[in-house]
C-alpha cells in the first residue's frame, strides 16, 4: 500500500448547484442543488463506497473530484494539493494519478478507436513513459485485465459489454493512477459478467496498490465491495460507516430505508405472496390462483 | 412570463431599428441619384437642389435618418419620388394581394408537407425516402423566379391550362366591390362564382412556386422529426392500448414531431414575405414585391426604407409569436423565471423520489 | 387445475434471418404468476413483445404457434391485434416516462386507454373511470391534468400500471417493470402491481434479469439463456434446488454477495454457457 499518512483524498464543503437547460431563449432553467455541503476523506489503500439513489448526488462528487467540473464552493484535496487550484499543465498530471471509470463503456469509449488506441491515448498524452515503451505496457495492462492480445484490433462496438469495461479500465490502469473513482461500473452488467468484473477489480488493487471510490446504487454490490460505506441523500451524506456495521446496524432512517428496500432483490426460497415479501410488514392478501404443486410451464423438450 | 417579453422584445427592437438603418445606408451608398431619375438628364443644377431640398435628401445622413425616424412614428411614411403618392398609401393599396397570395402559398406548402412526411414515415420504403429526398433538395435549390417563368411557360405558353401573368383575376369580367382586399373573398361574398373561379386559378401558379421552396424545407425538418419520434416508447405503449399503428401514428407521433417543425416554420413564414418580391415580378403580381421591385429600379428610397422596415417588423414578430405558441403549445416548456422544482405531494414520503433532472445530477 | 390461458409451443423468432428465440415451449395458466428471467441476449423481452406482436421492425416469428385464450397469434391482423391488445393482453413498460406522451395529460391518456375500447363511452363516465383508475394507484384524481414530466417516475410507473389493468386484463406482460426506478419506489410499484393484478384475477408475466424480484412475485420462474429455455418450474423448487447448473451459477453469484466470508464471487463457467446453449441439461 501507499505511504501516505494521512487521507488520500480530502472533501470539504461541496457545493454545486445545476440550472437545468432552458427549453425557451431569454429564460434561465431551474435551479438544481446538487451537492449540498459534503465532507469526505479517503483513506489509502481503502475501497470506500458511496451509495444513493438517482439525484444524490454521487456522480456529481466524482465529477467534481476528478476536477471535470469545479466546484461552486468548497475543496478537494488530493495527496495534500488543492485540485481546484491546479490548471493546464499541473491539472494534467494529477489527472494522471486520478482516474475515472464510467457506468457506460459504451459511451465512454470513442466507437471509432481500436481497443490498442483507446488505452494507448492517455499515454501519448501524458508522455511520462518513453514512446518504445509504450506498446508493451498497453498489452500488459490489457491482459491483467483480462484483454488478450486477439481482441486489440476490435473496436468497441465489436467487444460485448464484460469485454469494453475490461477496456475502460485498462486505459486508466495504464497510467498507473493512486486513486480510481468508479461511477456503478457494474451496473448495466449481467450478474455473471458483473462477478467477473468485481473479482478483476479486487485482483487489480491487490497487484497496483490502488485505492478506490466506488459509486454504486446497489447495497448487495456496496457490501461485499467495499470496505467502508457512505450514504448520500439530496446533496448530502446521510451516514457513513464500516459496511459490515452498517449493514448490521443502520442508525438513520433513510439508511433504514434503503436496506429495507433493497431486500426486494434477495432471492428468496419460499413460496410467493406469503409473509415476508418485499421487506414490507404487509401480508400480501393475494389469492394465489396458481397451481399448488407443479406448474404447468414446461421446460423445453428435448428437441434433437 | 414579463421578464421574458421583456427580454424579447428588446431584442426585436434593436433588430428593427438595426435593418432599419442598414437600408437606409445601402439605399443611399448605391450609385444613383433618385433627383436625376424623376428629373431627367437635363435638369439643371438648381433644379436638382430644390428637388433634394424638398424631399429630404439634403443635409448628412445622420440628419435625413433622424427626420425619417421622426416622421414614421407619427405616421408619416413618405412619399415616392417616382409616382408622387404617399407610401402609406400605395403599401395599403397593394398589401392585400400580397397576404393573400403568401397566406394560400403557406397553408399549401403546409398541408402537403405534412400529408407527404407522414405517408413517407408511416410506412418507410427506400424509393419513397429517395423521392422524398430529391423533391426537397429540387425545391430548395430551386430559384423562384426560375420556377415561375417554367411554370408559366408549360402551363401557360404551352399548355393554356393556367392563366398567364395579368394579375390576380381575368381583366374581362365584370368587376365587384372590394371589401376585405382579398379577391377570392370578395367574389364569393359578392356571390360570383365566376369571379371566384378566375382568381383561384390566377392564384394557383404563383402560389405554387412560392411555396415550393417552404414545402421542401417543411418536408425534411418534418421528416427528421417524425422519424425521430416514431421509434419513441409511447409510440409503441399507444398500440399496446389497442390504437392501430396509424392512430397511434397521427394521434401521438404527429403533436411531437409537429412542435419542432413549428419554430422552422415561423422562420420561414417571414422569409416567404420577402421571397415573395421576385415571384409577384414574374407574375406581375400587384402586391407590394412588385412595389419594392420598381423602387428599387427607380432609386425610390422612401418605399424601399419602408419595405424594409416593415419586413423586418413583421419577421420579428413572426418569431417572437411562434416562441409563444410553441410554449403554449409545449407543457413541458415554462415561461416562468427561475422556478424551483415544487415538492411533489405524493400520498407516501417515501415515494417522494428526487426530481429527473436533465442536467448531470447523479 | 386453472384453465390453460396461453401456450405458445416450438416458438422460433429471428431478426432478419437470424434466429434470436430458439424452438420456445411456454404454458401460462390463468392467473398464474410467471417470471421470465435472463441476462441481456437471453431473448426474454423479445419472447414476451411477440406475445403483443409488437416485434421491433426486422423481427418475425418463423416457426410455432402461440394460442392464447383459444385463438392463434401468429399471423393474425393488426385489426384483431388492436381489439385484444389494452384489453386482454396489457403491457407494463420498463420506462414508464419514455411510454407516455409527454404532450398530454396523465388523465387524457388513461381515458383514450378506456376509449379504445368503449368507444360510445361519454365525458362523465370516462371521467369518473380515470379518476377511479388513478386513485386505484394510489395517484389522487386531482390530478389528471397534470403532464407525465410533472411527476416522479414511481408515480408515473404507477400510471402505466393504472392504464393496463383499466379493462381488467387477462394477462399482464410486465418488462422489467422496476428496472428504470429507484430502490425505494422498486418495492411499492412491484408490491402495488402484484396486489391489483390479483384484484383483477390476471396472470402475469414478469420480464427480469432480477432474480430476488422473480423470487418473491412469481410462483413460475423460466429461465432463459441464448434465445432458448433452460430451466422453468414451480419458483420455491427452482429457486431451493435448482436443476441446470447455468441458474445454480446465477444463483450463486446473487447469493455470495451477501456471505461475508467470501472473497471472490463465483462465475459461471464456459462449458455451463455451452451446455445451456446446447440445450443439454448440466449437472
């Protein structure tokens, strides 16, 4: 891990507030508060989660972190440097050792470029590492992430879903960043493709000594990711804690909420319409008029 | 809603008062000397100074600007070097012939776009896309005034289907009172079919290739807009309910595709306004294209710096009307500054999910 | 044993030539609650719009037949389609926002659902059935003329559910009906959709790649993979002991990220994706 003693990354005071775009010329759109006062830290070596529904403001902290956007008020402080202070050349170089990986593979990478071009890119452009060097470690990054040396010449569109957020990844890993912030990289992944993915991730903080800040807006994913969690509610954190323990013992209500809520995707093994559906304490009153004891759905004959 | 108007109609008063004075600058810039034109060769040097004298033309451009703006808002437009008479009076002479020629154009260049878009999306087919395609691009490029001398020259010179250019009605019948300006109008009102038939069909050619160029712009934004909103969910959840691909088709897609293609066409109906000029030559129309045509020609400063001004109103004024009706029109658009998103009263806090934001909240 | 509602048997669909649901067998029984369950290729939705012959442009069933309610599906005419589709058959989108006109008013579109179908039907009595339909969901009848992007997307969720069961349908298709919401509006819809469908005595047909949901709403769970059926059967069995291994991995990969003690998920093996492909039962 990192030597680093205090946090890798400090939040202080976030503010950002959106104007939605106005659909007529003359008039402003209406005001959205974003981010409403967020502190935060970010201890080395950690995977720390950040967990809320749609209009939380979770993405909006990455964006700001990352400095894609600056902050209405407020600081990020990333290895002991204001981010909000940095431009042009310095900007860029922190970029470097901050990276950002998306929900969507298939709009964050360039649909005309080659998977070698695409983790190329950020090389050529940084330039820290000398140009012979440069194809190596593009492939070498591409096959801890599970791209072999076949798939280079494909372009996005030609990878399936599992295949472009491998990609993504490996275009930030190549720079050999500190930090990666991933905003629900595995959200719009199958179960199967998304299992993969978190194990790939694991194995990749292991081998580069990374530490992550991980959005996600499912708790199942947050738990067995991520070691400490960070509810966000309406621009602000709710509650924040060891997963374990929070999951255990949620103190707010809002937490309480979402746990509650989020017992609808556990698989459950009984009969449905009984007591304990969706986390509710209603007994669904439903007549079931299903069959009792074998259902009538028949699995596909064996057609040879 | 005040903040907006407010805004807009600044914005429409610089651009008038902008077009204004470039015409009037132009006007005057250009090689000519409307003393010499009324006057004739030999008018002798005093002769040409009283004519400036008396019609304003002395004095810096500065001054002549301001005397013109002076005596517009009272409601003196001038008078035209060339027939004498006031402005005001021949544009009110001449202006319902316009109206009437450019309001049939539009409502015909409308009423066939649409009928042509939805019969080309509602059921796509390569060959129609490709007509569709070549009429718009033929309609676009196409010059008016060309268009009109080959439309007169195959249903005229030719053919002796369409009347030929003498105006807007058969100089052989009997003539009828005048009373809206509009000759269709009046000859109905005055109950003379004859009279009726002889001006729809004088209408018909110059109406016809006005129109053109706006119906093959129509067309392609209708078009593109249908196309758009034909692959949109609601499309497919209306036949879900049990309307047939066509209701769902006019019932829902046409609205949506229709509020885009509103703004162009507001854009559009002020351009057929002044695109109507070289058509009415052509036909010799006798609306105020052919008015501006000859003032022009004959260095008649006053009509034209009249023409101008007034194109300029009126396609401002287009503009601003058609953003009105587009928000009143659009539920989703609010003319209301500022307005933070109302707290929902849902029945459950709970369900009291956080707004959809368009911007980039998370 | 309830009355067999739909059978569609040997059901082949492809996209221009190419085959995307292999050789279908499904049986719903009336008022039955039945879970088609996949990951994205796996067919599921498209299976399910083909039920409301609502195939996307290029698609076409090729081979099989669906019998639904006594009559076949297949081939029939869009006239015959539009008398049994908001009637009958009912669907529930997965974006309820993208599904409504963003145009018009909640409460005018509810009332062209019932329109359809009652076509003398007057203003008042439309009226009263809109309102009565959007209180059902717990929407208050104030506010029929408000414009879908005026509501949340639970309430507009709520809406589409109001539209489909206004002529109290015999089977709801519902395609990932909670995906689009967010985790505490997810559990109300699906409770509020499960308690009116069983009002009405339909079945349902739930679309999910989400296994819990499946779990708790439906008694039937078929699962799909690569266009063909792998698995199908009474949900509480399936789910406790399932017989291909291709659900004992999706299974699996839900579970252990609840198990503290595990550290990294299990995955679903090649030879588990071919056998399912095969159209072999795995062990």
């Amino acid at each position: 891990m990192s030597g680093t003693a205090g946090p890798l990354l400090t939040v202080r005071g976030a503010v950002q507030t959106f104007y939605a775009r106005s659909r007529v010329r003359g008039m402003p759109g209406e005001e959205i508060r974003a981010l409403d006062g967020v502190d935060l830290d970010v201890v080395p070596g950690e995977r720390l989660g950040i967990v809320g529904e749609s209009g939380s403001g979770k993405s909006t902290l990455a964006r700001a972190v990352v400095g894609l956007r600056a902050l209405d008020a407020g600081r990020v402080e990333f290895e002991g440097t204001d981010v909000g202070a940095l431009h042009g050349a310095e900007l860029r170089r922190l970029r470097a050792r901050l990276q950002l990986v998306l929900q969507d593979p298939l709009a964050s990478l360039d649909p005309r470029m080659t998977v070698r071009r695409l983790v190329r890119e950020g090389l050529d452009v940084h330039a820290t590492t000398p140009p012979a060097e440069r194809a190596a470690l593009v492939e070498e990054t591409l096959a801890q992430c599970g791209i072999g040396p076949a798939l280079l010449e494909r372009t996005p569109a030609a990878l399936s879903g599992g295949q472009r957020q491998r990609v993504a990844l490996a275009r930030s890993l190549v720079l050999r960043p500190t930090l990666v912030l991933l905003d629900e990289p595995v959200s719009a992944l199958d179960v199967s493709v998304q299992a993969q993915i978190l194990n790939l991730l694991l194995d990749l903080q292991e081998l580069h000594g990374l530490t992550y800040l991980f959005i996600v807006h499912d708790l199942a994913v947050a738990r067995w990711f991520c070691d400490r969690i960070v509810v966000m509610h309406r621009g602000r954190i709710v509650e924040q804690g060891p997963s374990e323990q929070l999951f255990a013992d949620p103190r707010e209500p809002y937490t309480r909420e979402l746990l509650a809520a989020s017992a609808l995707h556990a698989v459950v093994r009984r009969r449905p319409g009984s007591a304990q559906a969706a986390g509710s304490s209603s007994a669904t009153a439903s007549t079931s008029t299903g069959p009792p004891n074998g259902s009538a759905a028949t699995p596909n004959a064996e057609r040879a | 809603m005040t903040r907006f108007l407010l805004v807009r109609l600044g914005g429409a008063l610089l651009s008038i008062v902008a077009a204004s004075m470039l015409a009037f600058v132009l006007m005057r810039l250009v090689p000519g000397d409307p003393a010499r034109q009324v006057l004739g060769q030999f008018a002798t040097p005093d002769q040409l100074a009283a004519f400036r004298a008396d019609n304003g033309l002395d004095g810096s451009i500065v001054e002549q600007y301001g005397r013109f703006v002076g005596n517009f808002v009272q409601g003196d437009w001038g008078t035209s070097f060339a027939s004498g008479a006031p402005v005001r009076q021949l544009i009110g002479q001449r202006l319902p012939a316009t109206i009437e020629l450019v309001l049939v154009a539009f409502a015909g260049a409308v009423a066939s776009a649409l009928a042509l878009a939805l019969v080309s999306t509602y059921r796509p087919r390569a060959w129609l896309d490709r007509l569709v395609s070549g009429i718009a691009f033929v309609g676009m490029g196409t010059p008016p005034f060309w268009l009109g001398l080959l439309c007169l020259a195959v249903f005229f010179q030719q053919t002796h289907l369409l009347p030929g250019p003498d105006g807007r009605i058969s100089p052989d019948l009997a003539p009828f009172p005048d009373r809206t300006g509009f000759m269709t109008l009046d000859a109905l009102l005055a109950g003379r079919l004859d009279a009726f038939g002889s001006a729809v069909s004088h209408l018909l050619l110059p109406a016809f290739v006005l129109g053109f160029a706006m119906f093959a712009f129509l067309v392609r934004v209708l078009r593109a807009s249908l196309l758009e909103v034909a692959d949109e969910p609601f499309i497919a959840a209306a036949q879900c309910k049990g309307l047939s691909r066509w209701q769902a088709f006019t019932r829902h897609a046409l609205p949506n595709a229709a509020l885009p293609a509103l703004t162009a066409s507001g854009l559009v109906l002020g351009q057929l306004l002044t695109g109507s000029v070289l058509v009415e030559a052509v036909f010799d129309w006798p609306g105020i294209g052919g008015l501006v045509v000859h003032g022009i020609a004959n260095k008649d400063y006053t009509v034209v710096q009249i023409f101008v001004l007034l194109s300029a109103v009126l396609y401002v004024s287009v503009n601003l009307l058609v953003d009105l009706l587009a928000a009143a029109l659009d539920p989703r658009i609010s003319l209301h500054a500022g307005t933070r998103r109302r707290r929902r009263d849902a029945p459950r806090a709970a369900a009291a999910a956080p707004p959809t934001a368009r911007s980039e909240g998370a | 044993m309830s009355e067999q509602l739909l059978h569609a048997s040997g059901v082949t669909i492809a996209y221009g030539g190419v085959p995307v649901v292999h050789d279908v067998t499904l049986t719903l029984h009336a008022g039955e609650r039945v879970g088609l369950v996949g990951e994205t290729g796996s067919g599921k939705s498209t299976l399910a719009m083909s039920l409301l012959g609502m195939l996307a442009r290029g698609g076409e069933v090729v081979a099989g037949s669906i019998a639904f309610a006594g009559r076949e599906l297949i081939d029939l005419r869009e006239r015959d389609w539009c008398r049994i589709r908001g009637r009958e058959l009912a669907v529930v989108f997965q974006d309820a926002g993208a599904a409504l006109d963003p145009v018009k008013s909640i409460g005018w579109q509810v009332a062209e659902a019932i329109r359809v179908h009652e076509r003398d039907a007057s203003r008042a009595h439309l009226r009263l059935r809109v309102a009565a339909a959007l209180e059902q969901v717990g929407i208050p009848a104030a506010r029929a003329g408000a414009y879908p992007h005026e509501l949340s997307g639970g309430q507009r969720q709520r809406v589409a559910i109001a539209t489909a069961l206004v002529h109290r349908p015999r089977l709801v298709i519902a395609d990932e009906p909670t995906s689009a919401l967010d985790v505490t509006t997810q559990a109300q819809t699906l409770r509020l959709l499960d308690d009116l469908v069983a009002d009405v005595g339909a079945a349902l047909l739930m679309v999910s790649h989400d296994l819990g949901v499946v779990s708790q709403f439906c008694e039937t769970t078929v699962v799909m993979y690569a266009g063909r059926i792998v698995e199908a059967g009474p949900s509480p069995e399936l789910f406790a002991q399932p017989r291909h291994a291709y659900t004992s991995g999706l299974l699996r990969s839900v579970a252990a990220l609840s198990d503290p003690d595990c550290r990294r998920l299990p995955t679903i093996g090649e030879d588990v994706l071919a056998a399912a492909t095969a159209d072999r039962e795995a062990r």
